[in-house]
C-alpha cells in the first residue's frame, strides 16, 4: 500500500510547520543577521592612542 498523509504513523502533525509567512521569514533572518553580527570592540583612549601611534610608525 503507498503511504501518503493519512496513513497512520505519517507526520500529519507537522505538516502545517513547512508553511512560514513572508512577516515570519523576515523576522527570523533579523534575528539571525543581529545574532551573527559583530561589534568592534570598544577601546580605551590609551590603548587606541597607542596603536594610532605603533601605526603611524609603520607606515
């Protein structure tokens, strides 16, 4: 016998699950681009003062 959806044991549960809204999909890849994104870091003014200076030696 070929199973489809209404064969017992199938996934009927979550069959609706494959279904996301356009407002749902954007929300989701929001979350993941700020989740993934990353800060610079936050530097104190002698340590950034220093590598301004270590950088202007090299060049």
């Amino acid at each position: 016998m070929k199973e489809n959806k209404l064969t017992p044991g199938s996934n009927m549960m979550w069959e609706a699950s494959r279904i996301i809204l356009p407002e749902h999909k954007e929300r989701i890849n929001d979350y993941q681009y700020e989740r993934d994104r990353k800060t610079k870091p936050n530097l104190q003014r002698k340590k950034l003062m220093l590598y301004q200076s270590s950088y202007q030696i090299l060049c």
